[in-house]
C-alpha cells in the first residue's frame, strides 16, 4: 500500500513534471556557475524549487517541503543580492537538488521521503547566514573525507523537524551520541536549543544504536519498501507514460475518422455489387476507394509513430550537471554545450541512449580532456569545450559527441592493445587509424594504468558499442592528435 493513499494519480503527474522541472534546474545551476549575476537564472531556480514546494506540500510531503524551503530562502537572498554567488554555496544548492532527486525516488516507490542529511541541513543553514566558508566543501566532497574522532563533543546543525515519534529513530541524536557530534535544533525564529554535552554513545542504549543501524542500512537499499508498502526498486519497469503533442493526437483522430468514412462508402460499394450493380462506374470507384484507404492507413501508421517521437533535449538536460560534477572533481574547467535539443527520436530509443552517453561525456571530460596545465603548455585555453550534437539526416539520426582534447594516439591504442593481449602482432601490423580507434571498443580495453571510481576497468566504452548495435545504430570515431576526439552515432529514426 502506498504512503500517498488515494493520491498516486497525482504523484505520478507530480513526479514527471517535477523531475523536469528539477532537471532545468540542474541545467541553469550550472549556467549559473557561469554567470553568478544572472538575475534571471537566480529567479528562474528560485521559481523552480518553488513549484516543487508546491506540489509537494499538496503530497504532504514535509522533509520535500523542508528542503526545498531552505533551499528557496537561500535563493531568495541571493537573488535580492544579500548574499553572492560562491563555487561552495553552489555545491551546497547542487547536493540539495540532488538530495530532491533521491526522494522523488523514495515517492516513486511509494514511500513518503525521508529527512534530509544533517551535513547537508548544515550546510544550507551556514550557507543562508553567509557564514559558508570558502574551501568548506559541499555535502558530497565532505562525505569523500576520511572521519576522525573528535577529541571533544562538537556542534552540528540540523533542523528543529527531526523524527521525535516513538516509531521512528531520531536519527540526528543517534548520529550525534554515535560520533560525538550533538545536535542543535535550529528553529525558524532562529532560536537554537543548546546541546547537553554530557551526552556519550554510553548514554544510548546499544540495542538502539544496532536497530537504527539495520534501520538506517535498510531503508538505504535500492529494493526496500518500508512502512508504506512501495513497489521494489527491482520490480519497477521503465516509465511507459509519454507526452504528446495534441495537434499529432488531432491528426490521429482526423485520420481515423476519414477511413471510417471510406469503409462505410465501400460497404456502399460492396452493396450494389452484390445487388448485381457491377458497371465501369461502380467498379471504377471501387479503386478509387480501395486507393483512398491505403493512402489513409499510410498516414495514419506515419501519425502514429509520430507520436512515439520526443525531443531529444529531455534526454540532454541532464548532462550540463553531470558534466561539470565530473570536471569539478578532476579540477578541470570544461563546458558542455548543448546542439540540436528539439531533434526527435523515438522515446524507447531515448531511454536505451542514456547510458551510453553519459559514458561519451564521462569519457571525453576524464580522458579526452587534459589538465588545465596540459592545455596551458599546449597554448590551449584553460576552458575545454564538450560537445553534445543531434541532428537529422535522411531517415537517419545522428548524435555527436566530441571534445577538444588531447586527441588519439593510434600507435599508443595498437601497443595498449597488445600488452594486453587483446590483438595479436599481425594484427596490430595490418591495422589503419580508424581500426586502431575502434580498439577502445574491446571489452576490457583501457589505456588507464590506475582504476579509479570514474574509469579504468575497460568496460564503458564496450558497453557504448553493444547499446547502440542493440538499437541498430552505428558509432564511428574521429580525432585528431592534440586537437581533439569526436564520436558520432547514427541511429535509424525509430524502432517501431
């Protein structure tokens, strides 16, 4: 059973809109990053978290509504010019609307949306008083850091909203009495309740402290339910629900009406052939009519895969945040520019294309771009640009990804190959450039000496390859040695 009693028609609306609502945001966040005195970006996100404020608090979802409250009242400020724009209060703000993302996750499978991390309260509260100082990292780079013990209780705010009922775990005193680190309790008016700094983990009973453990560790879990019954992560299928324009659901309709019509004169037709009518005029029409219906039944099957097609700028909108979450940990300046967003494709073929994308994109900003003292020394710009390009041509559709990176060394992809044993002498001999690229294709093929989180096991761009041969498509590579690398991928206009 749902959280959302009578409601999940609504939800279901409500996480669709507000999905792409937060993912605009995501997109004029990093626009933002840009420019930090676009007024107009800072009213459009202000807007943004507002409208999904609104809706959530219609789906009395309260820790949502917190958030995106907190959030908003930072916005306000720095849209009025109280406060500016700093690279720490924009990780702060991308770590909230990351964390909306993981409870419209929790709604999705039916669960009310649990509190937000304390760290990242914190944060969002330091962050509204302009106390944010420089260097002190967003909630992600804060989680990344190696925990030490304090050596006497510290201080850590959270929000007077925390879980006090008696079936749920106050988790914020829980992580206090297990760290060290007690809570305060930061009300709206601004007052705070002080901690008891007596309190040690010895003060918490340990059964407690191990039930909210498997509690915490539990309700983390991808398949959980929890109280409200929500489907499974595993057991949740791709969305089938997709948007169509009325004037294709008009022409539709209009179609459909005009072969009505046409049956209903060949059942005329039919009619006085039968009675014994069966002249030149007569069976003349019947040609014409026959004719009339294939023509329309043609249109109607071409009017129905139209409404299969979507924007591929829904697909894209998600990248510009990807891209510059990646770029910002390997210390690289880059930007991702986006072409050709109202080209359409198939909405099925849409969602089997997101993953091999953002492995091109992760791709060009981890290898295809070097450090900003590499494209110093080279005479490049600091700045790197990517490039994410869709376009139609022919029945065809391609999407182009490239970078103006370091380029591809030919010879380094054959020696690579072959200290790994994936080709053989004679093989790497007889091999052109363009066979060459294509040995990054290899499952297990990488030029990394390192595994890190981001790359090094050899299996993106595989997966790439055998994504787009499942959808019928094509990916070919170009690059040229320190210039830069571009990969295009042609798909047919639709699988239906």
């Amino acid at each position: 059973m749902s959280d959302f009693g009578g409601m999940d028609d609504l939800l279901q609306d409500f996480l669709i809109e507000a999905g792409d609502l937060l993912s605009d945001v995501d997109n004029k966040l990093v626009e933002l990053e840009r420019a930090p005195d676009d007024r107009k970006l800072l009213n459009d996100i202000f807007r943004g978290f507002h409208t999904i404020k609104g809706g959530a608090g219609f789906l009395n979802a309260t820790e949502l509504v917190t958030l995106c409250h907190l959030t908003e009242n930072l916005f306000d400020k720095l849209r009025t010019g109280e406060l500016l724009v700093t690279p720490e209060c924009l990780d702060a703000i991308l770590s909230a609307t990351a964390s909306v993302r993981d409870m419209f996750g929790a709604m999705e499978r039916g669960m009310q949306p649990t509190a937000a991390d304390p760290n990242l309260i914190a944060q969002l509260s330091l962050a509204i008083e302009g106390k944010l100082e420089a260097g002190s990292g967003g909630v992600s780079d804060m989680a990344s850091l190696p925990a030490e013990k304090p050596t006497a209780p510290s201080l850590m705010v959270v929000p007077a909203t925390a879980n006090t009922s008696g079936d749920d775990l106050d988790w914020a005193s829980l992580y206090g009495a297990i760290t060290g680190i007690m809570p305060i309790e930061l009300h709206a008016d601004g007052a705070r309740n002080e901690p008891d700094h007596g309190v040690t983990l010895a003060d918490v009973p340990s059964e407690q402290i191990i039930q909210a453990a498997i509690g915490r560790r539990t309700a983390d879990k991808p398949g959980y339910q929890g109280n409200g019954g929500g489907r499974r992560a595993e057991e949740r299928t791709r969305d089938n629900s997709i948007r169509v324009d009325t004037a294709r659901l008009d022409q539709v309709l209009n179609l459909s009406g005009e072969i009505g019509l046409t049956k209903n004169r060949l059942n005329a037709l039919r009619a006085d052939i039968l009675g014994g009518k069966n002249d030149p005029d007569t069976l003349h029409a019947i040609d014409l009519a026959v004719s009339q219906l294939d023509l329309l039944v043609s249109d109607l099957q071409n009017a129905v895969m139209k409404t299969r097609m979507q924007p591929i700028g829904r697909l894209f909108q998600k990248y510009p945040r990807i891209a510059r979450d990646l770029a910002r940990s390997l210390g690289k300046d880059v930007e991702l520019m986006l072409e050709g967003e109202d080209t359409e494709i198939d909405k099925t073929m849409i969602e089997d294309l997101a993953d091999p994308i953002i492995h091109l994109i992760r791709n060009a900003v981890d290898h295809g771009v070097e450090s900003m003292d590499e494209r110093l020394s080279a005479g490049k710009p600091e700045k790197s640009i990517v490039k994410l390009i869709a376009r139609q041509e022919g029945d065809h559709i391609l999407l182009i990804v490239s970078d103006d990176g370091r380029g591809m060394n030919a010879e380094k992809l054959r020696s690579k190959a072959l200290e790994k044993g994936l080709i053989s002498d004679e093989e790497a001999n007889t091999m052109d450039e363009r066979q060459s690229f294509n040995l990054i294709f290899l499952p297990g093929f990488s030029t990394v000496n390192q595994i890190s989180d981001i790359s090094g096991r050899g299996v993106g761009m595989d997966v790439v390859r055998t994504n787009i041969q499942k959808l019928n498509g094509t990916i070919d590579i170009k690059s040229v040695l320190g210039s830069g690398t571009t990969f295009i991928i042609s798909l047919p206009l639709t699988l239906a």
